[in-house]
C-alpha cells in the first residue's frame, strides 16, 4: 500500500514550443512539430466534449472516426476543427499525419481500439475507465511499455488543483480514520433504462454501471490519495444486470474509505477525509474543481478557491509535459497509467464482490 499522498502529480508545466523534435524510447512516433496530431475516435457526449478541447490546448485533431451509423455526427463534429470524419479506424491508423488518438468510446472496446493504436505505433489517450477489468488494462500498459509510446489515462481527477491541494494538507489531520468520496448524479438516461431502452452506460455487454461511471471518480479520488486499498466489498443496487448505484467499502487497515456513486438518485457530491487532528472536506465532484477546507481541532480553519480553468486544463498541460519530457515524460505517464490500473483492479474486486458479470470478463 502507498502511503497518503504518495503518488506523483504533474509538476508545474512549462510553456510548450512551437516547435520542437521528439524522439520516443522504443521506436514510438515522433513528432517533427510541437503539436501532437490526434485522431479522435467516437461521436458520444464525451468525445463530443474533448474534441474541441483537445484543439484549444494545442494540440491537432486530424480525425473524427465513427461506426458507420454516426458517420454524420462524426462530419459534424470534425467540421470546425478542420479535420477528416472517417469510419475506417485502420486506415486512420496507417496514416503518417496521425501521431495519436484520443479514446471516447464505450468501455468494452477500450483494450481492442488502444492495443490496435499502440501495435501501429500510435500514443494512446485513453477515456476513463481503462478497461473493462483489470487484466484488460495490464495488457494495455504493458504494450504501451513494450512499443515506448505514451498511455495517458485521462481521468480528470488525478489532475486537478483541488486534488493537489488535499494531497498537500492530508499530513495535516493527524491519522486519517475514515475518507468518503460521493458522486450521485440522476442519469438523464435511467428513465429510458427502465422502459428497456439500455445505454452503454447501463450495458453490462459495455462494461457501464454506476461504479465505471460515476464511481470511476470517486474511487481514483481514494486511490490517488491512499494509494491501493488491502481490501474491496461492493454493497450494489443492481437492475437488470447492472449497478445504478452502490457504495464501494475500500478497507486500508488502520481506516477504512468508501466511494458512494449513484445514477438512479441525487445527493450533492463532496469527499471527505477524517483525522485524529481534523478533517479535509471538498464540496463538489470529485472530477471537478470544488472549494476544499481544512478544519483542525485547534479551531484553525483554511479555505483553497481553485483558479477558474477549465477543469480539463491540467489534464491536457500534463499530456503535453509528457510529450514533451522525452524519456522522463514517458515514465512518468506510465507512472499515472499505474494509478488507473490501481483503479481498475478495485473497480474489477469491487464487481466480484457484488456478483456483477461482464462478457468482456471472459475475453
């Protein structure tokens, strides 16, 4: 178990050059200019969102890649940002314009469309979770290490102010006892889920459910603190088939921490960190940039705003220090990637407990 707070964060980030050679360790892309060129695969509300994000903070989007079905979302979306909508993802990956590709697809293909990418020599940023298991994610990350390209986990979280501001108190409230990490949050689309129209998100053939969703963050919020739990039980309200909403106990030892994620019924989001000398209280969502208080027993309390940014910023200025840092950036990428395999073997413990099966668990 990694002791409190002993998980690198990014440093803080240079100016990237407008131009720069990057040679990667293993024979891994290189880019000629500064400006990563990405293929952005899927046309869902994630993807939709990154893309023009993606653009914004420097970097090139080549490609919007869709199933057939979305080929039009896909035109849609590419259209502004001045690149090409296609449905054929290896051609994507053949093309020497494209150095990588950013992942927004439903969490049964992530092993397949990123272990494709990485075998073609591309970086992969992939959407949060992972994998659908845990194995999955080892595969991911062990190939990314053996072609010495960049797997980047793109789990907000662990880039956020808020989140390097408790890291930094957490020695403050004395032993830690208890840590909670809520995100409930009434799904627009559980209602159609009920009625038996089934979202990924509620598709256990999609590795969804409230615990990949919503409790992705929560539970990367815990692991970025407290490092791997000994222990994972998962208390789940399941229909048909899948959890809408559960709490996750995270069994360190000396304290015990708990994730609560709910799709089916809202809650306002905090998290929370209790000591033998105070306690540290986020108000807001774990993947967003809510006020944190620290609140001692000598009466001392101290109030962090974070900046106004967008939430994805440190995200993408991470990615680019990686990019950037040659060997050492790619080390330390895989060191993060580590982080969400850390995740995604509580994730896959945490279903076992619950009995929550799914297909891709036999592939």
């Amino acid at each position: 178990m990694m002791p409190p707070g002993d998980v690198c964060l990014p440093r803080s980030m240079p100016v990237f050059p407008p131009y720069r050679k990057i040679d990667f360790v293993g024979g891994g892309a290189r880019f000629e200019e500064a400006r990563m060129r990405v293929a952005v695969v899927g046309t869902g509300f994630i993807s939709t969102l990154v893309a023009p994000k993606i653009a914004r903070w420097g970097y090139t989007v080549t490609d919007v890649v869709s199933t057939p079905r979305s080929l039009a979302k896909a035109q849609e979306l590419a259209g502004p940002l001045g690149a090409r909508a296609s449905c054929d993802y290896d051609a994507v990956l053949a093309r020497e314009d494209v150095d990588a590709v950013y992942l927004g697809i439903p969490n049964d293909l992530h092993r397949d469309y990123a272990t494709r990418a990485l075998r073609a020599g591309k970086h992969v940023i992939l959407e949060k979770p992972m994998a659908a298991n845990s194995a999955q994610a080892q595969e991911i990350l062990d190939l990314a290490r053996e072609r010495g390209l960049l797997l980047f986990d793109a789990t907000t979280t662990f880039y956020l102010p808020t989140t390097r501001k408790v890291a930094e108190w957490l020695p403050l409230v004395g032993d830690v006892k208890l840590a909670v990490a809520n995100y409930s949050q009434y799904s627009s689309r559980y209602d159609r889920f009920r009625r038996g129209d089934i979202a990924p998100a509620f598709d256990p053939a999609h590795a969804g459910g409230a615990l990949m969703d919503l409790g992705h963050y929560c539970v990367s919020w815990l692991c970025r603190m407290f490092g791997e739990p000994r222990g994972v039980t998962y208390a789940a309200n399941v229909e048909r088939g899948i959890d809408t909403s559960g709490v996750a106990l995270l069994d360190y030892g000396d304290f015990k921490a708990m994730s609560i994620a709910a799709k089916d019924c809202d809650a306002p989001s905090y998290q929370i960190v209790q000591g033998t000398a105070g306690y540290i209280r986020v108000d807001g969502k774990p993947n967003g940039l809510g006020t944190v208080e620290l609140c001692l027993h000598d009466g001392s309390v101290q109030t962090y705003v974070p900046p106004e940014q967008d939430q994805y910023q440190g995200e993408f200025e991470a990615l680019r220090t990686f990019a950037e840092d040659g060997e050492k950036g790619l080390e330390e990428c895989w060191r993060m990637a580590e982080l969400g395999l850390v995740v995604s073997r509580v994730q896959t413990q945490a279903r076992a407990s619950a009995g929550i099966v799914f297909p891709a668990d036999a592939r």
